[in-house]
C-alpha cells in the first residue's frame, strides 16, 4: 500500500520520451498535464482532478483485490478507489487495448469495460468529466444521460475550462456512451478480465 501512497501524494513522475507502444492520445495526456504542472507549479499527476483524472505514471497494476490482474491503471478519479486501466487482451495491440473501471465498492460489478481504446475513453468523458463514469455501476441510465449532456446543473465554469482545454489540445471529439456500446465492450471483452 505504500506504494500506492506514495503516488498519491509524493513526488511527481518524471517526464519521460513517449513510448511507442502505448496510445497517442494517452501520451498526448502526459505531455499535457506536464505542461500544466510547470504553468501551475502543481503535481503533473493531479492537474486534471477537476474533470476526474488523476493520472498514474508509469503505468503499473494497483493491489486492490478487484482490479483485474492484466490490467495497467493509468489513472484514479480520486473517490473510493476508482481507477482506469488499459485492460491487456490477448491477440490485441497495445495501443488498442481496451478500457476496463474498476470500481471497489461495487463488489460484484467492481470491474466494467468502459471503452474499446483510450481515444473512445478520452471521447465518452469529454463533455463532463471522467470522474462521473463510476456511477455506471450504480445508476446506468442516469450516468449515461449526464455524461452526455452538456451544462449540467452540477456544473462549474473551472471544470467545463478544463474539459474544453482537454479536448481542444487533444483533438477530442466528444462521443456518447450507451447501454449498447457498454454490453457490446462488456461481451468482447468482459471474459479476458482475469481475476484472483
């Protein structure tokens, strides 16, 4: 658990060379929040908790007892362990990896597949929010209507800068989920999730 601590509140990861293997956007991500972390004179890993990301780098598997066994957690909404993992599928390449949740305090549903890439998980959060995402474990309907509709009563200006920042730098186009996609994602690639 140490380690774990640490990354939530040490030091801030050193800037690395991108690495081929792993999704564009999510080196796009790092250069960004590194740039925001000098501007701002804040941790590169926390510049983004306002729209839900808490960035983990490098990517490692988190020891909570839910979180898949071949999944690399790139990132934490920073509420009852909630953490986003670049899912290792079989037969499937890196950069394409699809997006597992997992979500310890759902304990029979902690570990759903959000996203077939990093760029459609970039994409389903973009309007609101990633940190909104854990509540498609609890409430599906409602979670899918507020990710996708903009100016939600909740809604404050600092967050939706920071989303609009987010997309603008990264070419994001923002793409709705819905039931079909998530049972879709869940049927492809729900059984490679490999647990204890």
């Amino acid at each position: 658990m140490s380690g774990l601590l640490d990354r939530l509140f040490g030091r801030a990861p050193e800037e690395s060379a991108p690495d081929p293997d792993f999704p564009a956007t999510l080196e796009a991500l790092w250069r960004l929040a590194d740039e925001l972390g000098r501007t701002s004179s804040k941790n590169p890993l926390y510049v983004l908790d306002l729209v839900g990301l808490l960035l983990v780098r490098p990517l490692e598997r988190w020891d909570y007892d839910c979180t898949p066994l071949n999944s690399l957690t790139f990132a934490h909404t920073g509420g009852d362990g909630v953490h986003f993992g670049l899912l290792q599928v079989e037969g499937v390449d890196r950069k394409a990896w699809p997006i597992v949740m997992t979500v310890p305090g759902a304990f029979s549903d902690c570990n759903r597949v959000i996203a077939g890439g990093f760029d459609e998980f970039m994409a389903i959060g973009a309007v609101n929010g990633w940190f909104t995402l854990e509540q498609l474990v609890y409430d599906l309907d409602g979670a899918l209507e507020y990710l996708a509709t903009p100016g939600q009563p909740d809604s404050w200006q600092e967050r939706d800068d920071m989303a609009s920042l987010v997309r603008e730098r990264l070419g994001i186009v923002p793409v709705p989920l819905t039931r079909e996609r998530l049972d879709e994602l869940q049927a492809l690639y729900g059984p490679a999730i490999l647990n204890d």
